[in-house]
C-alpha cells in the first residue's frame, strides 16, 4: 500500500492574481512556463484596472523550465473552481504553487509503463509532480526538478528568447 498523497508549498514568485497570462512551451524533452509575476503598483487605486496582453512590455516574468520532464496538464480548475481539485482537501490554493508527495499521477504513470517489454520502474523514482495554480488554470507537470529565473519585457519576447537558449 502506498503512502498517502501530500502538498508541500514551494516558493515561486507569486502569480498576477488578475492577469498572470501563463503560457507553456513543451517537446519531448523540455517543458517552459512563463507568467506575469504579481508586483504591486504603488500608483494603483484600485479603479480602471489596466489592462495586460502578451504583448506589454515592462512585465515581470517568470520562466520555469522543466528540461526533462515526463508529463504535464493545463487546464482547468480557475480560482473560482480549484475546491473541485481532487487535491483541494489536502490544502491546495489558488495563485500558489506546490509539490505533490506521495503523487497518485506519478504510479499511475509508472503501472501503466509496466506493458513495456524493458519497463524499468526505477525510471520513474526521483520523478516529482509539481503544481501552480493561477487565476484561469492550474498546470501540473511531472520532472526531476525545475529552474526559474526572472526577467522583465513582453510575456512572449521573453518566452520565445527562453525556448532559444
């Protein structure tokens, strides 16, 4: 019997709660995820909110890059549904970002390997299954470990410079 799934925050720079626009690059090999960091501004009086596109420079941009990763979901559950989550008992919140221990998805991968006539189950030990919800999506992704880095510019200049490199 296996052990119980679980959530461990991990810190990551918190999303827009309005607009964090994530994107996803993926292949076979490596998994991208760009969005807009929430960074409050000191002008904003709470009336005409502004508007964001992929396209407005000066943004704060987040870029996780999974090289390799195994799987990944974007999708729903927004905000407004995430308590419909499987793992929404177990803590999961909205604008936050988690590791699932234990994860159900990860031996559900694993078991349905097993047809492989060289299946190795040790292929999938070290794998971790990340989770990052945002205002109109979660995204969940499967890989040994994952890289972040911040830049400032356009959501997709700094996504497209980032598959580049």
């Amino acid at each position: 019997m296996s052990a119980a799934e679980a959530l461990l925050p991990i810190d990551l720079p918190f999303s827009s709660a309005g607009a964090p626009l994530p994107h996803v690059f993926a292949d076979e090999g490596r998994l991208l995820i760009a969005y807009i960091v929430n960074v409050p501004d000191p002008s904003f009086d709470g009336t005409n909110p502004r508007s964001v596109s992929a396209t407005a420079d000066g943004q704060s941009v987040a870029i996780i890059t999974a090289d390799p990763y195994v799987a990944f979901q974007f999708g729903p559950p927004n905000d407004e549904a995430l308590s419909g989550h499987r793992l929404y008992g177990l803590g999961l919140q909205p604008y936050s970002a988690f590791e699932v221990v234990n994860s159900s998805w990860i031996a559900s991968l694993e078991e349905a390997n097993r047809v492989h006539p060289r299946h190795m189950p040790e292929l999938f030990s070290g794998r971790r299954h990340f989770i990052l919800t945002f205002h109109d999506s979660t995204l969940e992704f499967i890989a040994r470990d994952f890289q972040v880095g911040l830049r400032k510019g356009a959501m997709l200049k700094v996504l497209i410079e980032a598959v580049n490199n």
